[in-house]
C-alpha cells in the first residue's frame, strides 16, 4: 500500500498524485505556491482553469493517460505509450549511503515484498570480530532480529563456498548499490512509485533511448472547485506545490456555477428554490426589460422551474421611426386582425403566393418590364396569382415568370374581362395585398392557420397587460414562430410577477442556495407570467442568422445585349450615311481648289501703336447716354437677343407667301461639308 505525502509540508502535484493511493478518494487540496502564481489562468481541453494561491480543489479521480521519458544526459523527452510492452532495468544511483539501514530501506521502498539486491562498501567494515573488506559483493537477503538488535541477513561469496553474514543495520560506512540484473516491465515500475522515480535503462538494444531515463507518469485529474463547474480536468504535470487539507475541510461546500442551459437538465423536484448570481449577463444585453437591470452579480433570483415556450418573432413595419422587434409567448390574451402586406418585386409576390394560394394583388404603382413583348402594369390593375412558368421574351430568351390573371380598373371582375399575363421575376413594382377577412384570431389561432410572415394589427389589447405596447402600432409582421428553452424566474421582491429568460440568448450563472422562499409554507403565491418581452436590433440579426432558409435568391434583371445579328430599325435609319462624292463628280467651281504648301494670310497681321491711345474723360454721373464717349480699348457691346426673322423674298404683290427654299440651302451647305 502506497504512503500518502505528509501534509504539513508542500509537495509538488505530479508527486502527489503518483503517491496517491485511489482508495482514499476524494482528497481536497489547497494550492500554496509554484510556477503558477496567484490569479494564473490556463486554457486547458478548451475550458479555463485558474489555480491561485489558497484555492481548494477537491480530487475524486484519476487517470493515467502515458509516461514520458527524460533522458538524463542530452535532457530529451519523449513519451511512451501504456502498451509498452519493452523491459527496463533499474540503474543504481551515484551517491553513496552512509548505514546498512539506510540502503536497505531506501532499496527496497515501495515494493510488496522483501526484494534482493547487491551492494558494495567503498571501506572495510569491523563488527563483532569480523572484517568485510571494501569491495566484497553482498547479496542481501532479508531482515532479521539476532540479539536483540536489527541485523541485514546478507550472503558473500567466498573461495570455496557462500557465507552468511548477519551485519547490524546501524553499521556505518559508504555502501553502494550494484548493477541489479533484475527487468521490469513498464506496468511493474508503474505500481510502485519508489522504482518509477529511480533511473532506469531500457534493456532492448534497438531501443529509442539506451541512456539513463528518468520515467513522469502523467495523469488527468478530474476535480471540482470552488465557484466552477461540476467537473474540471487537469493534468498532473501542472508545477503547482499544494498541502493535503483532506482533514480539515471535510465540512467545506463546494459551490457549483450552473447556468441557465444546466438549470433546464435540473429535477423537477427541486423548484421553486432560490439563488444567487455569481455571473449576470453581457455589457450589451439583448433585451429590453424592466426585470433586465436586476439581474447582477451578487443579487438573488427565485427560479420557479424549466420549459419549452413557444414564441413568435413580431417586427414593426419600416417607416419614419425606428423598426422594434418584440417576442410574443403563446399565453398572449390579445387578438389580431389580418392586414394586407405589400410587395416590391414579383418575386416578393411569388414567395408568397406560393404559401397562400389564390392571393389576390393590387397594383399601387406603374411597372413596366425592360422588354418590350411582356406587359406593362398599370395603376389599379387588380392580379390573381395562377402559377410559376417560364417566361419568354424577345432576345433574352426563357427567364423565370409569374402567370396571372389580370383585370383591369376599368374593366369588370367578369371572367370574360379577365387577361391571362406572364411577369418576370425580377419586375419591380408596388402590389397590395387584397384581403376580406375580419376576423380576430389569437396568436395560437395565426400559427397554427396561417404561415408567417403576416402583418396584423391588434384589434383587442391584452387585458392582463397594463400597457399593451403592441396596441399602439398600425401594422405588425408575425414572422416567425420559435420554440425557446426557457427559465421561469422571478425577483424575491416580487414572487408573483414571474418573467422567462430564454437560455440560449442569455449568458450568466447562478448557484442555488439554501435559503427559505420568500412566502409562508404551502402559501405559495399565484404566479402571473409575462406574455411579451422587446428585444434589441442584435437580438434580432442574430436570431436570422440561425434561421437563414436555403431557398434561392431573387433573380437579377437581365443585361441586354450589346452584340446582336438583328440590329433595331432605328440604329438602321441612323446609319444610312451619303456617300462622299468621287473625284470625278466634282463641281466645276470647286476643281480649281489645291491645298499649298505655304498658304498665303487671307488678312494682314494687325499692327499696335507704340503707345496707348489716350483715354477719354468718364461721362459724370446723371448725365445722358449722348454725352458719352467710346475709347478706343473698349469692346464692342454684346447684341441684344432678339429672335431670328426669316427673310422673305417677295415676287409679286399678288403672291400669298412667296418664301425662300430653305431645304434646298440645306441641302446645298450638307454636300460642301461632306466633300470637303
């Protein structure tokens, strides 16, 4: 049985643990110094462990994982794994003893029964008359009592035969252990902590290593601490000094942080209790409620048990105030009445239509298609979804469309009046929603009749609500319906008024205590429970985020083509350019023209006097435009704008309107340019 470290001393983790006797189990520790000072945090198997100097720790397993080897000379490590099937042999250590009961004690620690060794003295030894001379081998063999004293049963070899020699264990002199030709196995020098701290050699001549090995069992500790987790595994090899306070502290009550998510694996049985905070939610809650700011480190919650609730996410519609995002529990006592919803594009339109069959739209805003052969929708055309087709259009070929029925503003709802049309998907518009339905349903009703999205708006306010913040919105989107894992709490200021605290979105701990309820024994109060909870902006992101839907995205328009075989009438009629006339076909008047080489000036250059013209007097104010004079650097004034007269030539006095041709000048001017 192996020996426990004394516990008034500090011992190192990994030596504790490998002198630690499993039957003992579970042992508390308190950490005192190390490598690891205090508030030190380590990430280990991805949870954080912090080992600070007076914490307690109480270990109830253990388990070997492998053995690492250090070689002593070149101080490589490697490990070993427990499958190891290789020998090893223990090598004898350098220092000398300085009794025959140390060495035999020292020897033979932690083995089950009286093992044999040899040993050598570096002196000679006298006792009772007789002489072991220095460097004789002795062979012990066992302990025995001669005389009243403690005797070392040893055997020499001697010339002829062995003697046996009986040498007090309180001989002194310098002893040395032999070479023990004995092997071991790694699982033999694994059960006995003494030999798996002694240097061994491993005895397989291809071995990794044939140097001295000095073998590190290393074991995951499984512990609980104080303010952590039911369990934390640790590894031995942590450098962490501790004392064995096992003794004194069997009294001491390990508190262990749950949080919401573990509260909702809790019996049932042990609700209603109360409980403290030790950790409260992030800076940047996803809440907003009144019940929200209460839940701080240090304060008490009164938990009332674990569920399932069925919510539904509700947004306000965009307009000039910010959107809101509430939660709405099916428990909700308010009633809903339907309102029609608008979309933008026909694919918006399809979507839904997919979902309610037979939807009827309004058309609130001129559309038109970027191809001339598919419609165009007018204001107040009223449409029936039919189905999905294919839509065809001039160049672009076959793109995805919806088919409907439209009806016009002017036109009847008669079948007759009735025109079956195709839109592409990527037409963007304005339509309505047309709906008949007046009914008010409860939100139990609109989840399990309708598929969401649905805008609605309150019609009947819930009574058990003081202030009914869904009331006053003209249009809510009912968009999706979720089923959150919750806690049922309340504040021990307020027992009845009970609020749910979704435990995947919320992030805090808490630790039950033993304190009394807040109310007198089998009077427990009635709860009233909270039917609507505002969450924030991030709240609301981050739950689409893990609703994202793997339908398709909405199809882009189309590009028209740049490069096409048939090229429109008009690009056609812009082309037809006249042609440049031939050499041949020249005017007479303009044969004689040729282009030289130094063109004379068609007008002399301008000639400036030496000095400036002498400026005339200013005209003094008030006086007329007649007495002023122009200089001689003064510019021209600018024309009046006044409109183009067309000259008339007039002929006769009895002709009507005898006009000049201004086509033919046009024409005339048009064949200079292009000639020249």
């Amino acid at each position: 049985m192996s020996v426990l470290p004394r516990t008034t001393e500090p011992v190192s983790l990994q030596d504790y643990i490998a002198s630690l006797d499993k039957s003992t189990l579970p042992r508390i520790l308190q950490i005192c110094s190390g490598v690891y000072f205090q508030g030190s945090v380590y990430e280990m198997s991805g949870s954080e462990v912090c080992l600070s100097t007076g914490d307690l720790v109480k270990v109830i397993s253990t388990e070997l994982l492998k053995v690492s080897c250090e070689d002593v000379n070149t101080k490589e490590t490697f490990d070993l794994p427990l499958s190891y099937k290789g020998s090893f042999e223990l090598l004898p250590e350098s220092l000398p003893y300085s009794t025959v009961e140390e060495i035999v004690t020292m020897v033979r620690m932690g083995t089950d029964e009286d093992r044999s060794f040899c040993f050598v003295s570096s002196v000679d030894v006298f006792y009772d008359g007789l002489v072991v001379r220095s460097g004789e081998p002795l062979t012990f063999v066992s302990v025995e009592e001669r005389g009243g004293r403690r005797t070392a049963h040893c055997i020499m070899d001697g010339e002829q035969e062995q003697v046996s020699l009986h040498i007090p264990l309180s001989c002194h002199g310098e002893f040395y252990e032999c070479l023990d030709e004995q092997s071991y196995s790694l699982s033999q020098l694994l059960a006995s902590p003494h030999l798996c701290s002694r240097r061994v050699r491993m005895c397989d001549r291809q071995a990794q290593s044939r140097g001295a090995l000095l073998l590190c069992p290393v074991y995951e500790i499984q512990a609980i601490m104080h303010l952590r987790k039911n369990l934390v595994k640790m590894p031995s090899t942590l450098e962490v000094d501790l004392i064995d306070v096992t003794e004194q502290c069997r009294d001491v009550t390990f508190i262990s942080p749950l949080s919401l998510s573990e509260i909702l694996s809790q019996p049932h049985d042990v609700f209603p209790t109360l409980s403290e905070i030790l950790e409260g939610p992030e800076s940047q809650p996803l809440f907003k409620c009144e019940w929200l700011p209460a839940l701080r480190k240090g304060n008490h919650l009164l938990i009332h048990g674990a569920l399932h609730s069925k919510m539904v996410l509700a947004s306000t519609v965009a307009g000039k105030k910010p959107k809101r995002y509430f939660l709405i529990l099916q428990s909700y006592g308010g009633r809903f009445r339907r309102r029609p919803r608008e979309f933008h594009t026909v694919y918006d339109l399809s979507v839904a239509a997919s979902k309610n069959a037979g939807m009827k739209v309004t058309v609130s805003k001129y559309c038109e298609s970027l191809e001339e052969d598919l419609p165009a929708l007018s204001i107040g055309d009223q449409l029936e979804v039919l189905d999905q087709n294919q839509v065809e259009g001039s160049c672009l070929g076959k793109e995805p469309g919806l088919v409907c029925n439209r009806v016009s503003d002017e036109c009847d709802d008669d079948e007759e009046d009735c025109e079956q049309i195709s839109l592409p998907m990527y037409l963007e518009g304005s339509f309505l929603e047309k709906i008949s339905d007046h009914t008010k349903y409860s939100i139990l009703d609109i989840c399990e009749k309708f598929i969401l999205p649905l805008d609605v708006k309150v019609a009947v306010r819930d009574p058990s609500l003081e202030n009914d913040l869904l009331g006053t919105f003209s249009t809510l989107r009912l968009e999706e319906v979720t089923l959150e894992p919750t806690v049922l709490a309340s504040l021990p200021a307020a027992p009845e008024d009970c609020f749910y605290l979704p435990a995947k979105w919320i992030n805090m701990s808490v630790s039950f205590t033993k304190d009394p309820l807040p109310w007198e024994k089998n009077k427990a109060p009635v709860l009233k429970q909270q039917h609507l909870c505002e969450v924030t902006d991030n709240f609301y992101y981050d739950f689409r985020k893990l609703t994202v839907s793997d339908v398709a995205p909405p199809p882009r328009p189309p590009k028209r083509r740049t490069s096409s075989s048939k090229v429109p009438e008009k690009t056609k009629a812009l082309a037809k350019v006249p042609p440049l006339h031939s050499v041949e076909t020249i005017p007479p008047r303009l044969a004689k023209l040729t282009i030289s080489e130094n063109p004379q000036r068609l007008c002399p250059s301008p000639s400036f006097p030496d000095k400036p013209p002498v400026l005339a007097p200013r005209r003094p104010k008030g006086k007329g435009k007649e007495d002023a004079h122009l200089n001689e650097y003064t510019k021209t004034p600018k024309a009046t704008k006044a409109k183009k007269k067309i000259k008339v030539a007039v002929s006769d006095e009895d002709s009507d309107h005898d006009y000049e041709s201004i086509e033919d000048s046009i024409k005339s001017s048009h064949e200079a340019i292009l000639f020249y």
